[in-house]
C-alpha cells in the first residue's frame, strides 16, 4: 500500500480549513484516512500551521511520501530540512 502524507478539505464554503492526514494514496482526497497529524488554516494572516513533528518523521522512516503542498507547509514549519525541489521529469524529456 503506497501512503502518502496530504490535505484534506473541511470548513464550508469560501472557508476552507485542512487536516493534514496520512492516506492510502489511491483513496479519494476527503476518503478514508490512516491518521490525522494535524491541521492547516489558511484564513489568518499568519496562517496556521499545527503538526504533529513525531509523528510525521515516523511515517516518513516509514516510506510515505509527502504531497506537494505538506512538503512546503513542513518546510515552512522548519520540520523537514529545506532541500532542492525535484524537477519536473516532463521538462528533460523535451526536445529543443
């Protein structure tokens, strides 16, 4: 089972409110889910960012990957280490 560390939408509408959850990567956005690890809400400037650190470096000893959006979110709350963003494998396949 690949599992993946995301967002998963809560709040009304016009007011969106994240749980950051570890999910099997084939089930849908707001599906079921293994474990919340805290959330996200982009509404206050600043916005807020609660995380469970432990509990995310575990999932990632683990193997689970980090979707695109908790890998910025992790960075910003200085949880993982700030690395070199992976290139897009669409842009070498190119012909110039």
């Amino acid at each position: 089972m690949a599992v993946i560390i995301r967002l998963r939408r809560a709040g009304k509408k016009n007011q969106a409110f994240y749980h950051i959850v570890v999910a099997d990567s084939r089930s849908p956005r707001d599906g079921k889910f293994i474990e919340k690890l805290g959330y996200y809400d982009p509404k206050p400037n600043p916005s807020v960012i609660e995380v469970k650190s432990d509990r995310v470096l575990y999932w990632l000893g683990k193997g689970a990957n980090l979707s695109r959006t908790v890998n910025n979110l992790l960075k910003k709350k200085g949880i993982i280490a700030s690395a070199k963003s992976s290139q897009n494998p669409l842009k070498d396949n190119k012909k110039e």
